[in-house]
C-alpha cells in the first residue's frame, strides 16, 4: 500500500477515536437477567470498541452476582472472535438477591475499584437497569446500560436486543403449528414470552396472521373473543390460530382455551406454550447490527463521562437514555396494532 494511502487510512482510524473526557482506562461488562440473541454481539462491539480506544476490559460472569463474588475475567479481542452468531451468553448470566441489598452492592463496588474497574456496562433488561440505577445511587461509579432482553418493554428504544430474533422465532414456530391446525381443522393457542409485556405477541400475531392475539395491554373479555373465534370458524375458516402473552389479564394459552370450552362448542383445540425456545438461536441480522451499534455507543458514551444512562436506537438514530425514565416508564403498545389483526382477519 502506498505511503500516502496508509496516511489517509490511519486518518481515517484515528478519527474514528473518541475523546477520553472521563479519563476511563478499564472497563467491565456484564449480562444479567434472562438471556437474549445478540448478546455476544454486545460483548464483542463493548470488548472490541474498548479495545480500539487503548482501555483494559474484564469481563464479569453471571451477571451481579459475579460482581458479588469477584468472578473478572479479563477479555482480549480473540476472547470475543467467532461469537457475534452466538445465541446466549458467554459471560453467562443470573439473577441475583444479594446485588439488591447495600452490602451486596458494597462488595460489587469494592471489587470493582480492587480491579481498577473504572466503568461498567451492563447487558439486560428492567431488572438489570432497576440494580443499576440504585447501584449509582449508592455509589459515585459509571454505568451505561444496553437493553437486551427479548421482551422489547424498555423505553427509550424502538427494538431490544434480542427482540427482533424472538420474533422470528415465534413465526417460524406458528408456521409449523398452522400446518397442523389446517390439517385437522384445529384451534390452536399459541402462549409466547414477554413477562408482562405483549409485544411479542403483538407483533409476532401481526407477521403470522394469527385469528386474534392477547396482551397484557389491553383488557381480554373472553366472550368477545368466543364470538370472534365462532364468528370465524363457522362462517370462513376451518382453523385458527391464537396468540396469548403469558402475562394476558386473562391468564395463559391453557386458561384461555379452558374458557373458551365452557362455552360447549365441539371445536378441536390444542394449547402450545413456546417457552424458552423464544430465548435461543442465532441472532437476526438486525439483532446483530443493532448490538454492535449499541455496544460501540456504550463505549463512546462512557468515554464521553456520561453514565446512568441507557443506550438505545430510535429511528436508526443512538440516543441515552437515564435509567429513571428507562425503568419508570411503560412503552405503550399502540392499539392501531391490534385493530390491525381484526382487519387482516375480517
Ligand atoms: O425477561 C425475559 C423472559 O424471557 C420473559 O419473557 C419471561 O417471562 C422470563 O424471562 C422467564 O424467566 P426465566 O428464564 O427465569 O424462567
């Protein structure tokens, strides 16, 4: 390569380095809270984009709770080579009891600064950034949050990580579920994850056409959805297909068909609970693009003395997000949505 190209090419590099306003020289990172597809795609742009700025960084195992018993590994870039395709953890994660009292926290805190942490990044969901806000309350240390969980119920960010592979997850599982619906001319009630949330639901029922679909958001009246199902299997369908979000008001997959059969029609209907397979597989190329771009903004915004603050990516735009408004604020599911299913359906 020519001299003058190599210059352009170091520019160019150079460039692309951030300002250390925080005088950062080691970072940690951590996943905690269920696990979501994309976030080794997360670890490795936080691990590698730290690297490019000249910083040490350790990683933390399962969660909190390593924080707690002094579980640092230290990361290199082939400590993260070959796993942006991953589904799960490879810093593994957990819940942790003892990261929610001040003596636990305290231990984290010692253990950080006994390693020289000088800042964290956490991978999670609510729970993760609820232990992270009293954490910095507690404590004079930043921590910058990526949202990752399948669930897709934090605010300040159109997708979660991890989200967008979940739903295909679920699409592809109903796809398979429809063949046999048709087949025997069944009813089936399809239970997807989503905590109290129903955003998987929601939009996964959209992508596959489900007959109706059952959220926390909104108040389920099962003889409205009785009417509905008989409505459609006696005047044009032969089958159908019912999304229910575990957190329904109404209760899961198995409550809502054991509604639906005291009413005495003879249809033949079957439950599914997907479960923990909504959890697993490769992440999608949009949960790969949006936890590189997350964790590369992690960095960038801890160098830039930000913290307490959530990554997030509105409109392809990163934005931060506090964690107060984070956490207190419920994303709203919007109705036109749903009103979507009946008219796809009508
Ligand atoms: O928060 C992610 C999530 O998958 C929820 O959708 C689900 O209700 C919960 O975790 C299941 O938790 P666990 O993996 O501990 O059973």
């Amino acid at each position: 390569m020519c001299i003058e190209a190599k210059k352009i090419l170091s520019l160019r590099i150079d460039f692309n380095k951030s300002i250390n306003m925080a005088n950062i020289k080691k970072v940690a990172v951590l996943t905690s809270g269920g696990d979501a597809p994309g976030m080794n795609a997360a670890i490795r742009a936080v691990v590698r984009k730290a690297l490019h700025e000249g910083l040490e960084v350790m990683g933390v195992m399962r969660g909190y709770e390593g924080l707690i018993a002094d579980d640092f590994i230290p990361m290199e870039s082939k400590s993260v080579g070959n796993i942006i395709q991953r589904g799960g953890t490879i810093l593994k994660t957990a819940r942790s009891e003892r990261f929610r009292t001040r003596e636990g926290q305290q231990i984290a805190y010692d253990n950080l600064k006994k390693h020289e942490v000088d800042a964290l990044v956490v991978i999670g969901g609510d729970g993760t950034f609820r232990g992270a806000r009293e954490f910095t309350e507690n404590f004079p240390f930043p921590v910058v949050g990526l949202p990752g969980t399948i669930d897709n119920d934090l605010y300040g960010t159109d997708m979660t990580i991890g989200y967008d592979t979940a739903l295909n997850t679920v699409v592809e599982a109903v796809d398979k579920i429809r063949d046999t619906a048709a087949s025997h001319e069944r009813m089936f009630f399809v239970e997807v994850m989503g905590r109290d949330a129903g955003f998987i639901a929601l939009r996964s029922g959209i992508a596959c056409g489900a007959e109706d679909v059952l959220i926390p958001e909104t108040v389920t009246y099962l003889d409205e959805v009785h009417d509905k199902l008989v409505k459609y299997m006696t005047e044009k369908k032969t089958s159908s297909i019912i999304l229910v979000a575990e957190g329904d008001d109404a209760g899961g997959a198995y409550d809502i068909r054991n509604a639906m059969a005291k009413y005495g029609e003879e249809f033949d209907m079957r439950v599914i609970v997907l479960g923990h397979i909504q959890r697993g597989g490769s992440p999608s190329a949009y949960d790969r693009y949006l936890a590189s771009r997350l964790g590369v903004a992690a960095i960038d915004a801890l160098l830039d003395d930000q913290r307490s603050v959530m990554c997030g990516m509105v409109h392809n735009e990163i934005v931060l997000v506090p964690f107060n408004k984070t956490i207190k604020h419920h994303k709203t599911i919007d109705q036109k949505m749903l009103d979507i299913v009946d008219v796809l359906n009508s």
